[in-house]
C-alpha cells in the first residue's frame, strides 16, 4: 500500500521516530508533501536525550511543525504510524503521561494552522519519514528543499510513482 496524497489544497506531513532501545540512539524523520506528491521539505533530526519510541515519534511530530510554521498557514493532514501519538494528540483532555508538555506544545503550533487532521497510517505508508528517522543518526540534522539526497530522492520516486499507478 503506497503513500496517498492529500486532498487538493492540503499539504500531507509524514513524521516518524526511530528509537534503539539498546543503545538509546533515536532520530526524528518528516517529509511535507503536497496533493501531486510534490516534497515541500525533507528533514531528520537525531534526537539526544530520548527515552523511548513514543517520545521519538512525538518529538517528529514537533519537527515537522515546527518546519511546516516556515510556510503560510495550510491546510494540513499529520500522519504517522503510532497509535498511542495519534490519540494523545487527539485527546482534548490533559495527558496525564510524562510527554504531555510535548503533546501540548504540538496542539498549540496545530492550532495556528488554517485546519489540521492528525491520522494514523501504517507504516508502509510512511516510508519515507521512516527512513529519514533511521538516517538521523548517520545524517545529523539536515533539512532538504530542493534537493533531496539519493536515498530520499528514491523512496520519494517510489512512493510517488505507486500513487500515479493507483491513479490509473
């Protein structure tokens, strides 16, 4: 199952955390898109001080809002592949978890969106940002424009040209 893209006027952020238990070495990936598959940004970020994969992928979830507050204000759908992130940044009440002042810090950037959806996806379908959280760590913090490295260029090649496939 490919990556989808949004509806006409919505721009479609990815995110994901990577997360090695063994060595606490963890990375955020993101990839803004538009509804022709257009990448508006790229980006990885190695995340130091991280202590599990929620927090991974809450803390993805901020880089790409906080990239995406660089545009005007969009119509965005966030989508990622992590259940318990999903629904506590869907949840109107406070988290009692010890990620609930990232949670809300998210809640306050998605607010200054014209609309924001957050929804889950499986992971197949967010290839991308899974990969550019793996390549954090080797990477280092990097935001790509207008030109993608090799191994973004590629799964964002694939991903786009299953999406022209599916259209047919």
């Amino acid at each position: 199952m490919p990556w989808s893209a949004p509806p006409v006027g919505w721009i479609k952020l990815n995110t994901d955390g990577s997360f090695k238990a063994v060595n606490k070495e963890a990375g955020a990936g993101v990839v803004a898109r538009d509804a022709q598959g257009v990448v508006l940004f790229a980006a990885c970020a190695p995340l130091p001080s991280c202590d599990n994969a929620e927090e991974a992928e809450a803390r993805a979830v901020m880089l790409g809002i906080n990239l995406l507050s660089r545009h005007a204000p969009a119509k965005v759908l966030i989508e990622l592949d992590c259940q318990a992130t999903v629904a506590a940044l869907q949840a109107e009440v406070k988290d009692k978890s010890r990620l609930w002042a990232i949670y809300q810090e998210a809640k306050e950037a998605m607010s200054n969106l014209q609309e924001c959806v957050v929804t889950h996806s499986k992971r197949c379908t967010n290839s991308v940002a899974d990969a550019l959280a793996k390549l954090a760590t080797s990477y280092g913090h990097r935001v790509m424009t207008d030109i993608l490295h090799l191994p973004v260029r590629d799964l964002v090649k694939s991903d786009t040209d299953a999406m022209s496939h599916d259209n047919i």
